[in-house]
C-alpha cells in the first residue's frame, strides 16, 4: 500500500485574502454609494436603486440563474474588475431563489420545513462561486442587505430586539459564518432628556447625520469582522480600507 505524505500540503501563517463584506441597514443609509467607492466594483442588481449611481452593473436579475450566470462569466472572461456587488442579498434570497425553489418542486415537497433547507442549499451554492471569484480572480466580494428588526431569545436575559440583515433564519446564520465582516450602517444616536412638565421627562432620540459601520456586536445589532477592527467608524471608504484590508 502506498502512504501519501501530507507535510509539504500544509498552510503556514496569515492567508492575505480578499474581504468578504456584508453591509446592512435601513433605506436610504447609503450602502450602495459606498459599494461603488470600492475598487473597479461591479454590480449584480437584484432591485431597483442604482440609477442614480455611476456604476457598472449587469442587467437587472429577474430570475436566479441571472445571477449564477454573472458570477460565471466574471470567472470565465477576463476583466479588469476588482470588486463584486450583490444589491442587494435579501433580493437575491428572496424572491429570486424562493421563487425558483418554488416553480421547480411541488408544494407537498416543501413542507415540515423542507422549504427553508433547499432555499439555504441554494444560496449556499451561491456563496460558494463568490468565494471561486475571490480566489481566482482575486476580488472583494460586497453583499448588502436591509436592515429587519427581530425577537432575540437570549437563554442568559430577557428577550430582545435587534437589527439583523433581512434574510431567513438559515440564510442569515450561512451569511454571518460566511463574512469576514458583518457591518451593521447607521446613524449616530443621540438621546436627549425632554421635559414634559409635572416632574415627567422623555427620552428622544436625535442625531447629527453622521452615519457609522458597526462592526463588533452588541444587543443592538449583529454584527463581526475578522480584523481586529475597532467598536464602530465613520461609514467612508477612506475609514473603511484603514481597517480592512481591501485589494485595490
């Protein structure tokens, strides 16, 4: 019996891969205008928004195989692009996949949950190219999203709510081992102590307009990165690439 040797397969040290970003908030925070400072970005369009934008997308998807054949073509043809931009991941998810999960199996298929696993199975497949676009094309992979505001049941506290990307349960738990940074866009909140007479006061929140990426996770939000990266910074690009290693 021959014994193959692994030893020389082995892989030392930090492996300097292109980022895998996913950023999410509400309407209107201004995720795509940031995408597009990205290098050379590309867009995959999967709603409406960017005609307001100097960018270059692929037409409009309508259905799933849209976008599997633009992750293809970008592996197979030579470009000049560096930067993927799926806007948005939950447009992606839902309708086009659920949509073709649905016209390709009978309803009796898809219940007792069986839905959600071959709907998680397919955007896994997804996530999988992207990942095929980063190695060999060596490209940033953008994904964003909307914000949805969920029930957390925390088994240490009470229950509460926080800000989540707007996928499924098993889309987003894929998307949140799958990132190398989950950035949650907001605006900076301010509460301020109003009085409202007979020795009552409220608390309102207001803010300045400056909006920030968060990216370590508190009750309010979830959010990651791999990258030691502070608490939150000012949504830029010129913040963004101090503290991730965006190829340019």
């Amino acid at each position: 019996m021959l014994f193959r040797s692994f030893i020389n397969t082995l892989v030392k040290g930090k492996q300097e891969l292109h980022p895998r970003i996913c950023i999410y908030g509400n309407h209107g925070i201004g995720k795509s205008t940031i995408a597009a400072q990205f290098p050379d970005p590309i867009f995959i369009n999967t709603e409406d928004g960017l005609d307001s934008l100097d960018v270059t997308s692929f037409p409009r998807a309508q259905e799933i195989n849209d976008v599997v054949e633009g992750i293809k073509s970008l592996l197979r043809e030579e470009h000049s692009f560096k930067t993927l931009v799926i806007d948005s991941v939950d447009w992606l998810v839902e309708p086009l996949i659920v949509k073709d999960i649905e016209s390709s199996h009978d309803a009796k298929d898809l219940g007792y949950g069986k839905g959600q696993v071959l709907v998680a199975e397919a955007f896994r497949e997804i996530l999988q190219g992207l990942d095929a676009l980063r190695r060999k094309k060596a490209m940033n992979v953008i994904l964003l999203a909307h914000a949805n505001v969920v029930r957390y049941e925390n088994p240490l506290t009470e229950p509460y709510d926080r800000f989540t990307p707007k996928l499924p349960n098993r889309c987003n738990a894929l998307l949140q081992e799958w990132c190398d940074v989950i950035a949650y866009a907001g605006f900076r909140v301010i509460v301020k102590k109003s009085d409202v007479g007979f020795n009552n006061t409220v608390n309102r929140g207001i803010t300045t307009g400056e909006r920030l990426l968060h990216v370590i996770e508190n009750p309010a939000f979830i959010a990651k990165n791999r990258y030691n990266c502070p608490e939150s910074f000012e949504m830029t690009y010129d913040e963004i690439v101090k503290h991730i290693p965006v190829v340019s």
